[in-house]
C-alpha cells in the first residue's frame, strides 16, 4: 500500500478509495494513515490527498449506489435482511443517515446500496456523501500526518539513543577485552 500511494501519488489514494466505498472490503483507515504520512514526507500535498480520497469515496458511493438502484442484492439469501434494516434507517431518518453512516466504520462502506435502492435524491446523496467522506478523511490524514511528523523525530531521536547504546555496549566489550588480558 506504501508503494502504491508514494509511487502513484493522489491518484494511487483515489484507487484504493473506490474500492473501499463499493462495498469492497478494503480498509479505508489504513490508506489514510498511510496518505497522511506520505504529506508528512512531502510525497504529495495534503490537499491533493483529501481531495482523492474523497473524490474516491464518492465515486465508489456511486458505484454501490447504482448497484442498490438495481434491486439485484434483494435476490442474493441473506441480504434482504440487512438490506431490511437498512431501509428502515433510512426511512426514520432520511437524508441523515447517510452523512452519519459515513462517519462510522463499516456503516459507512454499506449506506449506499439501501441509498440507491431507496432511490434516494442523488444532488442530496452526493452532497452527503462529499461531506461526510470529507470529514472522514481529513480526520484520518490529519493523525497520518502528525505521527508521520512525530516519527520523524522520534526516529532521529531513537537513531541517537540506538547509536549512543552501540558505543556503550562496544566500549564495554573493549574494557571486559582489556580487563581479561591484564588478569
């Protein structure tokens, strides 16, 4: 993943954000850390990030979404019932949900297929999803970023440290060397 998003940048982010939101097991959290360490590197700007990562949510929402539209998961055993509940969420608290949905783990990779087969306003959808996607990204780059820039000095120092108890293990092995040969 570190390769992905260093050698590819924002767009490698973009890619490994659709597939998250489309329903395919792919840890969102995970690219994020890993994008906001990348700005701590100055491998890519921070608002680039954002703006893929969100712009991949959104296209993988959508994706899911039209998938949810086709009423083809209604069919597959087992998904009615999720599906069920789902609905439910959405007609109790409409348009809401699915900003709040992206805000939560898992909630948020699967609020789109009850979304598209409620047909729900796709402008509002959207809107929603941009926002609440948003939000989720920028608070996963930002605790990327700031470990990124804590282990860079925590590296330094640790490289210091690590060096510093190489010279006091070498110096005495040296001693217990020179106290054995005079004994």
């Amino acid at each position: 993943m570190t390769a992905v998003i260093q050698s590819l940048g924002p767009f490698g982010v973009f890619l490994l954000m659709v597939p998250e939101s489309a329903c395919i097991p792919v840890p969102s959290e995970v690219t994020l850390l890993f994008s906001g360490f990348a700005v701590s590197q100055h491998w890519m700007s921070f608002a680039l990030a954002l703006v893929a990562a969100t712009g991949g949510n959104l296209v993988g929402s959508l994706i899911a979404y039209a998938l949810g539209a086709t009423h083809l998961l209604a069919r597959v055993p087992g998904t009615r019932t999720v599906l069920g509940h789902s609905e439910r969420l959405l007609d109790e608290h409409g348009l809401r949900a699915v900003f709040l949905a992206r805000l939560l783990p898992l909630a948020r990779t699967f609020v789109s297929l009850p979304a598209g087969a409620r047909r729900l306003p796709l402008i509002p959808f959207t809107t929603l999803t941009i926002l609440g996607c948003g939000l989720w990204a920028l608070a996963f780059l930002l605790v990327g970023l700031v470990s990124g820039t804590a282990w860079a000095a925590v590296s330094s120092l640790l490289g210091k440290l690590l060096l510093a108890v190489g010279f006091a293990v070498l110096a005495l092995l040296v001693l217990r060397r020179g106290h054995k040969r005079s004994s």
